[in-house]
C-alpha cells in the first residue's frame, strides 16, 4: 500500500478543505461547510461526486444547499428534520492517516454528524457515518449515506439470486416506488439480475426506486470509471422506506447512489454507525444489460 498524504487547500472557493490521498486516489472535505465530501476520484481526473456550481464555496444562510458530494442524512425522509443546512464549518482532525469531521449538533434535531474515512487499499477507502443523539430523550432513526454522482453515467443494482417456481413459493425480494417512479421510462434497464438506471443530462423528470437488496453492493459506471459501494446488510433489520437497503434516485444533474441503515433506538448520549467501502476502477466500459454487468463489473465487485 502506497504512503497517505493529508493535507490543508483550498476548493472551489472553499479556503478550508482537506485532501486525503495516497496517490491513487483521493478524496477532499469540505471544512467550511458539511460533513461533504466534495471530491472523489483519480488525481488529475473528473471528479466522480456531482458538483452543484452555483453553490461551490458558498456558506452559511438557512436554506439547505445541495452543494454536491457525498453527505449523510438520517431516515424517514421529513421536508423540515432531513434539510437541516449544513452550511457552518466542520471540525476536521487527522491521526494515524484517519480522518474525522465531525458537525456542530444540529439544533432543529439534536443530532450530531460525524464521518470517519481510512484509506485501505490501492484504490479503496472505508467511511464510518455516525449519528450521535444529543437530546435528552430516546430517538429512533436509520443512518442514510448519500452519494450524488456526476452525470452521464449508470447506477447498477443487483437483484436477489433467481430460482424456479416450484423452490421459491415465498417472494425473495422487494422494491420501493415513488409516486414519480415510472417503469416506462427508457432509463431504466429492467434485467434478470440487475437494474440499471441511466442519468440523462437534461432529463428534468426524477426517477427512484429502493430495493432490500440481498447484496452487499451498489455501484455506479461513468466515462470508463466503475464507482462500487460495498456496504453491510442486516439480514434481521427493519430499514425504511419500505425495507429499502439501497436507493437510486435520478435527475437532470445527477444519479445519487444511497445504502440505508436499519432503524435504531438510540439513547441520550448514544452514537450509531453506518459504514460504506468505496473502490474506483478504470477501464470499465458502461453496461447496458446483464451480460455488461457480468462481465466487466462483478469480476470488480468480487
């Protein structure tokens, strides 16, 4: 494994970010705003994350920006708790090559954010998101990773394993809708093993749909570059959204790939955790069917 670099610039008009990387791959933090990470990817390459650019290195105010990045909310999604601003600056401390940013409470919630990055392979870093109760009551929530992907690309979501009829009289699996979910729309890829939901710059129609995913992984296929997700489900969980461990939601700017904790009760003073595992890879054509995916993402995945 290559040496980690840490280090102090600036971005996009932000004066106080922090880049992570161990010349492979690297990542930057926003410390004037977040916890976001604004920048994923190769050195000297496209970011992978979107970016909104009218917000680039703007702060504070009391409208939730989107800014771009990767981001961490909690579930049920709610018009007023969910779109809590993150636009004040985040404490950003480093020890050992991990890194930690943790967000002042957030008042309209008692919630506390905070997410731990490591740099563990080649090509590869671990998030920890941590949802800390601040208040002096029980909440129960579901700790909700969020990363919106530049457009062009193609989010990819496995399937449970498929069986025959006769072995599988009970269903194995189950998708969540949106009142704006449309099957007929031709960006979404509707395979055996695999859904495949294509962002199309322009496209002013949103997309989504969740899925219990039996899988460990989500990814997302862009300019030869394949993004994967792993994440850690639990079999016994009650997850949102009507049991939804991965979410793939869709506009003209953006594809966002999303992997849900379950509902937790946490106590006053009680933290709980959601990791991700974060893999880049090159030279990856785009899929377009299941066959695309077997050949050139799985042999990734695995």
């Amino acid at each position: 494994m290559t040496a980690t670099h840490f280090d102090k610039i600036e971005y996009k008009g932000w004066k106080n970010c922090y880049r992570l990387s161990n010349g492979l791959i690297e990542l930057v933090i926003t410390g004037d705003v977040g916890p976001r990470v604004i920048r994923f990817g190769f050195p000297g390459q496209d970011n992978e994350f979107f970016e909104d650019t009218p917000a680039l290195g703007l702060t504070g105010g009391d409208a939730w920006r989107i800014y771009g990045g990767h981001r961490l909310w909690h579930a049920p999604e709610d018009p007023v708790r969910t779109y809590c601003p993150d636009n004040s600056p985040v404490a950003v401390g480093e020890a050992g090559g991990v890194v930690t940013v943790t967000q002042p409470t957030e008042p309209a919630t008692g919630i506390q954010k905070e997410m731990v990055f490591t740099l563990d392979g080649d090509a590869c870093i671990s998030v920890e998101h941590r949802l800390t109760n601040r208040t002096p009551w029980p909440l129960e929530l579901a700790p909700w990773a969020i990363s919106p992907m530049a457009a062009g690309g193609v989010g990819i979501v496995p399937l449970p394993e498929r069986g025959t009829h006769q072995a599988n009289l009970q269903p194995t699996g189950g998708l969540a809708l949106w009142a704006y979910t449309d099957f007929a729309d031709p960006r979404w890829t509707w395979g055996t093993k695999f859904i495949l939901l294509r962002q199309q710059p322009g496209n002013t129609t949103a997309q989504k749909v969740g899925s219990r995913c039996a899988a460990d992984w989500v990814a997302y296929a862009r300019n030869g570059h394949l993004f994967v997700n792993h994440f850690r489900p639990d079999p016994a969980g009650n997850y949102p959204d009507l049991g939804s461990r991965v979410e793939v939601f869709t506009n003209e700017n953006m594809l966002e790939v999303e992997t849900i904790a379950p509902y937790r009760r946490v106590e006053p003073g009680q933290t709980v955790s959601h990791h991700e595992r974060w893999t880049l890879f090159q030279d990856v054509p785009m899929p377009a069917s299941d066959a695309d995916v077997e050949q050139h993402v799985l042999p990734r995945v695995r």
